[in-house]
C-alpha cells in the first residue's frame, strides 16, 4: 500500500470530507453496518477502557455509541477534517465525554501508551501507509489495550473498478489491501495477537447516477494523486456506464463490498519494529457463515 498508485492528495482528502459533513449522514449505510459488526465481535470481548480513541470519527455516530456503551469512559474523536469534526461536536448530548480532536492518522497527537481502546471503523480505505498508521495505534496504546477495526478489502466494488479500467488506463477507484497484507502490517507494528475475519455486503443502486450521488454525499469520491487531472470525456464515461449498468437486472445494479473486520491488542512499546517478525499464515482467521 506505500506504491506510487495507492497514494493520495491528503488536502483533496480533508476538502471533500469538509464538504461532504453536512450530508455524511444521509449516506452512510456502509458505515453503520460495519459500526454495528465491530461492536458485535466486541460482546465477548471484556474491556473496561478509561480512554477511547475513535480514530476517524467522521459526524460523530460511533463515538457517541461507544460512549453510551461505556460510561464510564472518555472518547476521543479523532478526524482529518475540521467540519466533521464540528459536525460532531453539535451532535453529542451536553456534558458528554467525548472530545473532538483534529488530526492525521499517520501521526497521532496522542501520548505514548495513553490509550486503552482505539476503533477504527472505516478509516484504514482512506491511510495510504499503512505500517505508519498501525505503528501510531500500537505507540498509543497500553499494553492489553484493544485495537478494533473495519475496513473494505480487495474483493470490493470489483463491478465499478473493472468497468472504469476497461474504458480508463488512469485509477477512479483506491486500491484496497489483502488481508495477509493487513495482518503482516499489524504485526511488523508490534501489535499482538491479530484476529481477521470477513464479511460481505452488497449494495444495490437503481443506477450510476444515485451511486456517485451518495459517494459525494459522504466524501467517497477518488483522491488518488494518480487519477486523471482533467475531465473524463463523456464518451468514455457513457461507455462505462453501460457497461456498468449491464451487470444489473434492470431494476438496480449491485455492488459487492468485501467487509474485513480485526482487532488486535497492544504490547507497548516496541524498541525496532523491524525486529518484530512473525509468519502472516498464523494469523486467526473466522469466516462467517
């Protein structure tokens, strides 16, 4: 995930996230279910966090779940843009635990070892360096804290990605990682005991239009710095849409997305993570039924 292909242009990022605040919650169906997935493979889980990092927080949705499902704790919402952010703050109830904190991914403006619980639902599409992003949690992190996370992997959108390359040589879709990549990359940051499983969703548009209309709604637009810096012809677009709309029935189109879940717990501080090796084949892996 650190080639040339999968980086992206962070001030587009932060712009199209600050536009799309005020309609982010009118589009973000995804979101809610791998909200609900992460806090479902957390029941068995027994944690008494005092502070929660919920680390691309968006307007707020997870951060005020988890504060009501932990009482007795702080959470900090933590995101790249400054109007989510205010989003959010206009949300959360009065007197509420929950603090909003701008800032990156890659580099946390947290202390060592501060945390006991980071969630992380549906950030990681959006870090192109991953090893910096997961070396930040586990810097972070106390020893036995938890690290949970949802994120798309490469099985997603396939319909959309492949109708785009065949009529366009430049990306419109990010590039998203392989589970063992994942799981590699949690592991070479120190992170201990990862467990992976995935999911799927599909998601049926009734057509292209609706499906970029809720793509800008909640920010999902391409920030590649590779994409193609002038127009897209509209010949080569009406050639993709057809081509697009011909996976469906008619009715809608479907939209395969493939739903990763983890979590992993933190072992402190880690003297050189290059030292840290560990085969990715043992990492646990459950697949639902």
């Amino acid at each position: 995930m650190n080639d040339d292909s999968a980086r992206l242009r962070t001030e587009h990022l932060r712009r199209r996230f600050d536009r799309a605040a005020s309609t982010f919650d009118t589009a973000d169906y995804v979101h809610r279910v791998t909200c609900d997935g992460l806090l479902e493979r957390m029941d068995p889980i027994i944690v008494k966090p005092r502070l929660i990092l919920d680390l691309g927080s968006a307007t707020g949705a997870g951060s005020r779940v988890l504060a009501r499902r932990f009482r007795k704790s702080r959470v900090v919402s933590l995101d790249i843009s400054a109007g989510m952010l205010r989003a959010s703050a206009e949300k959360k109830p009065m007197f509420s635990r929950i603090r909003e904190v701008r800032g990156d991914a890659r580099q946390l403006p947290l202390q060592a070892g501060s945390v006991d619980m980071v969630f992380a639902n549906m950030i990681l599409p959006w870090v192109d360096d991953l090893p910096s992003c997961f070396a930040e949690i586990g810097r972070v992190l106390r020893k036995g804290g938890l690290f949970t996370f949802a994120t798309l992997g490469t099985g997603s959108a396939i319909e959309l990605r492949e109708s785009w390359e065949t009529f366009d040589e430049r990306p419109h879709l990010h590039r998203f990682p392989d589970m063992h990549d994942l799981g590699d990359a949690l592991m070479r940051s120190g992170l201990g005991d990862p467990v992976l499983d995935v999911d799927r969703l599909v998601v049926k548009f009734p057509g292209l239009a609706e499906l970029e209309r809720d793509l800008d709604a909640c920010g999902g637009r391409n920030c590649l710095q590779a994409r193609r810096q002038t127009l897209t012809g509209k010949n080569r677009y009406r050639a993709m849409q057809q081509r697009f709309l011909a996976l469906g029935d008619g009715a809608a189109v479907p939209l395969e997305l493939e739903l990763v879940y983890g979590h992993a717990w933190g072992r402190g501080q880690h003297s050189d993570p290059s030292e840290y090796r560990i085969d990715a084949e043992s990492i646990g892996r459950f697949m639902r039924p």
